[in-house]
C-alpha cells in the first residue's frame, strides 16, 4: 500500500561534497520521528531544484532545508509544487516553510560560535559578529537575515554584530570586512547555511583576498556551517511532526463529531495518577470533565490573575472553556495584590493596604474588563470571592481563620487549582499562594524555594481538609518559556510565547497534575528543591513521575 514520504529539500546536489553527510543526518531523523508519529517514516534527501514524487508514494511532505531561498528557488518551488499535483492528483502534496529565527536554529548557530569561542579567552565584548549569506532572495529573505544576526548578537551578548551578502550589494561582504577592519574587535564570520557548498567558497575567497590586504585580520575566522548539529536535527523532526499533524488535525475536522466520547483526548493515565490531556473545543473539554471530575452543584475555581503580562495569567478564553464544560456553578477565588494594578499610589503595602481597598476595588473592576474576564464571568453567571476582601470584612471561618466563610457553605464541593504552564514549579500547588489574604506576600515567600514550597503545602493540606482538590495546568492557548532575551516582559523576566499548545494536566489532588507539567516543560523532578518539599508534603504516584510522556507533546515545548 502507497505510504507518505517526507523529502528534506535542500541546495545540495549529489555532486556536492556535503550530500552525504547531509544524507547521513537525514537518516538519522528515522527514529525519534517514528516514536512521534506511531509508524516508521520514509524520509528522503532531495534537491530543491529537482523535485518528484516517488512512484509508490500515498502522499508527500516536503519540508524545505534551505536557509537563504534565492528569488529563483522560491519561484521554482511554487512551480514545481504546481506541476506535481497536476501530474500525480492522486497524491497529496503538504509543505512547509523555513523560519530562519527559529529558536533551534539559533540555538545551533550559538553553538557553533561558542564552540569557536572555547578556550579563546576573549571577552564576549572584543569579539564581533558578521552573519554572511547569499542575499539573492527577497527583501523579506534579507531581513530575516537581519533578524537572525540580532537574535544570536542577543543570545551572546557579543560587542558588535551585522549582516553581509554574497549576491547582493547592500551589503556586499567585501564592503563589510573593510568596515570591520575599522574595529579592534576579533571578528567571527558565520555563514547562514547548514552545509558546506559553492556559497561558503565564495565567501572564503573573499576573506582570503581581504587578509592579504589587511594583515590585522589574519585572525579572524570564518567558522564551518552547524551541519549535523542536534539542534537542526531537532528543527527538520519538529517540522516533520507538525506538518504530519497538522494534516491529521484538518482530516479530523472534516471528519463527523463524535458528540460523545467521554474519554476523548486523554493520552496518558488515569486521573490518580494524572493525566495528559488534549480537550480541543468545547466539546473535548466537556467530555474530560464528564469522564474526570466528580459532579457537583458547585465548582470552586481558584485562577490566576496576577497581572497583565500576556500568557502569564488565566485569560477569558481558558477561563470561558473551563466554565463551559463545568456542570455546576463556579465560585472563582483570588485575592487582591501589588502587581494587579495600573500603578499604584504611594503607600506601605505591609500597613496601609487596607485603607486603600475602594482603589484596589477598582483596579480590579478594570482589570477584569479590559481582559475579557468580566464578560464571560458574567455569561456564565460565575461567581467571584475575592478572598482578600472577605478577610477584611472578617468573613473567615472560625476553624484556621483563613478559608473564607462563605466557601464553608460549600464544604465537600470539588476545588479546582486553574494554574498556567508558566514554569516548571509555578503550577497548581504554587497557585494556591494567591490564596493569601494579604495583597503584599512578600514575607510568605521566605528565604528561598524551599520556604515557599512549605507555604504553598500548608495551604494545600488546609483547603484539602475542606473540599477535594483538583490540579488542572493548561497550556490550552499558550505556555510560558522564560528567556532572558524574550519578547515579553514581567516583574520576574522576560519571556516567550508558544502559542496554541493545546495542552492541560489533570489529577485528584494537585502534585501529580504539577509534576507531569514541569517534566513537559522539561524539569527533572526528582532534583527539584522545590518538588522535595511537594513529595514529603503532599506525596504524589510514582507513575506521574517516571511513566514516558508523548514525544509528540514534549516537542510542542521545545
């Protein structure tokens, strides 16, 4: 039977020394690309410029390797893409694009530099950086170009860094060097391509010319391509993952609704020991809280609305899934805080927090609204208790003097901890710290980790006593990847966005739903501080802790 094939288009031609190596890591992609995808895939090296279709092929994924598309290949492969479907309209044809500031493209060109680097003793600020390409492409080709050398410039915080071209005048490479002759910078060239070929030889003969002329430069290195690096191995495998799901995800909206499939999307687990989930649309998430969650008149919902930092809190669409697969009420639960509002006025959160509450009130009213949060708590008819609020009024119950009291009237009803995928530690258990009355929490968060995994514990033993508690972490729009040079800014860094995860963990009590989370988003949770205190708390199923996760779903953190 006819079977996809997946074809890595790249420059090279047979004839290039490099095509075997290339081949050689093709190859290679064999592997962990079957674990992902459930069968072993026929993956094959070709030439951009020569494309066809196997004839026993069922269906073919071309996933472009080429990290400087000339205007000609560009156009070319529009054709030839055109042709193929009009000559084999049996046969699907999938494909994808080259993202040349792909995260794991810089990763394997930073480590190409730093292993440069190794052993050189310079300062990262006496040595420049000058990213060298083609530039026979579009404007847009160029700029992405541009794009990259800033993100490595970034990443390595070296002194100086720009961009030059072999095929394009501005700015030609020659015209380049002479400018960085000017500097007292040691120079490293990095070509943008991942194997050797006729570019690269270009460039050398360039640089050749130049040190004869200028003598300073004879240090100055121009580095080999990444090649095999793991990281670009990473990059073709994540392509090939995606554009292999991204099919299956549009022949499964064609497909009819199955309106009742309770178990829908669940891949791994039972709700004791966790579960990974996939709850897609409504419908998915309605059929996860059928089969997970006990029914209830009442739901109590603690979310996470710390701030406006995007991705960083539980936003209107999270929120309005959850609300609408519950079969009961929620009562949604968070307290008043520094980070909250627009500004602040000058006062000592520690003593006058309290006399500043109509303030606060208000910045909350404004929060909510220009969220979207208002909207679809008020569609839903969900109620919220600010618990810092009912501590003011002294509507705590009289048994810990911390659980509200109107939360008491609903003792036994099912807790959900709403977290985000925010970090591998700021998940359900962490996010029961917002249960704290007091807006400023600095002196909960104690001396370090440790401290404040205790705190967190403690809050979770006192509302466990009360209501059964649920741990749900959902990256069902967005995850958080902290980096040090991210788009994003928070009071705690900046940040990232991977967008349209689709992901959440789900277990009865809440350490089990945390470690699946953190160990997706990487973290070994058996040498985490912060889980050692989880573990000696609260306990969490061993099987949450060492059963394989789904490559597929690790990748989508990458």
């Amino acid at each position: 039977m006819p079977g996809p094939v997946f074809l890595i288009a790249t420059e090279l031609s047979s004839r290039d020394a490099s095509w075997a190596d290339a081949g050689c890591c093709v190859q290679r992609l064999v592997e962990p690309c079957a674990r992902i995808l459930g069968f072993t895939p026929r993956i094959q090296l070709a030439n951009i410029d020569s494309l066809g279709i196997p004839e026993d092929a069922g269906e073919v994924f071309i996933i472009p390797a080429c990290l400087d598309f000339s205007l000609f290949q560009r156009e070319k492969l529009s054709g030839t893409l055109s042709e193929l479907r009009r000559a084999r309209p049996e046969v699907a044809v999938h494909h994808d694009d080259v993202d040349p500031g792909h995260p794991l493209l810089v990763e394997a060109f930073a480590n190409r530099i730093t292993a440069a680097l190794a052993g050189s003793h310079l300062a990262p600020q006496r040595v420049g950086l000058l990213l060298v390409t083609s530039g026979h492409g579009d404007s847009g080709s160029r700029a992405q170009t541009y794009r990259l050398m800033r993100l490595l410039w970034e990443r390595l915080s070296v002194g100086h860094a720009d961009a030059a071209f072999l095929r394009h005048a501005q700015t030609f490479f020659r015209m380049s060097l002479e400018e960085c002759s000017k500097t007292p910078l040691h120079w490293l060239i990095v070509p943008q391509m991942q194997w050797d070929g006729e570019h690269l030889d270009f460039a050398r003969t360039i640089l050749d010319d130049h040190r004869r002329a200028h003598p300073e430069a004879g240090s100055w290195e121009l580095l080999s391509p990444p090649g095999d690096d793991p990281a670009l191995s990473a990059w073709l495998e994540q392509r090939i993952v995606r554009l292999w799901q991204s099919k299956r995800q549009t022949e499964a909206a064609r497909a009819p609704s199955v309106r009742h499939g309770a178990s829908r999307g669940i891949r791994l687990g039972n709700i004791g020991d966790g579960l990974i989930a996939e709850p897609g649309d409504r419908e998915g998430m309605a059929a996860l809280v059928s089969a997970t969650l006990p029914k209830s008149d009442v739901y109590l919902v603690k979310v996470t609305w710390h701030g406006y930092a995007p991705g960083t809190f539980t936003d209107a669409a999270a929120l309005d899934l959850l609300l609408s697969a519950l079969p009961g009420r929620a009562i949604l639960l968070e307290g008043h805080t520094t980070s909250r509002n627009r500004g602040a006025p000058d006062i000592d959160w520690s003593r006058d927090a309290r006399q500043q509450r109509a303030w606060l009130t208000q910045e909350e009213a404004v929060y909510l609204e220009r969220t979207g949060l208002a909207e679809v708590i008020a569609r839903h008819r969900a109620q919220y208790v600010n618990v810092t609020e009912e501590y003011w009024n002294e509507r705590r119950s009289s048994a810990d003097g911390f659980v509200p009291e109107l939360l008491m009237q609903h003792r036994g009803a099912p807790m959900i901890s709403f977290a985000k995928f925010k970090g591998p530690t700021r998940l359900s258990v962490s996010n029961l710290f917002g249960l704290i009355p007091e807006p400023l929490r600095t002196a909960w968060h104690g001396p370090d980790i440790l401290y404040f995994a205790r705190v967190c514990c403690e809050i979770a033993k006192i509302y466990a006593a009360l209501f059964p508690l649920f741990g749900m972490n959902e990256a069902l729009y967005s995850a958080v990847r902290w980096e040090r040079a991210g788009l994003y800014r928070s009071r705690w860094g900046n940040y990232d966005l991977l967008n349209h995860r689709g992901v959440l963990t789900l277990s009865e009590g809440l350490p089990a739903a945390d470690v699946l989370a953190s160990r997706l988003q990487g973290q070994d949770v058996t040498r985490s501080g912060f889980f050692d205190v989880v573990r000696a708390e609260l306990g969490w199923p061993d099987a949450a802790a060492s059963q394989e996760l789904p490559r597929d779903i690790l990748m989508r953190f990458v």
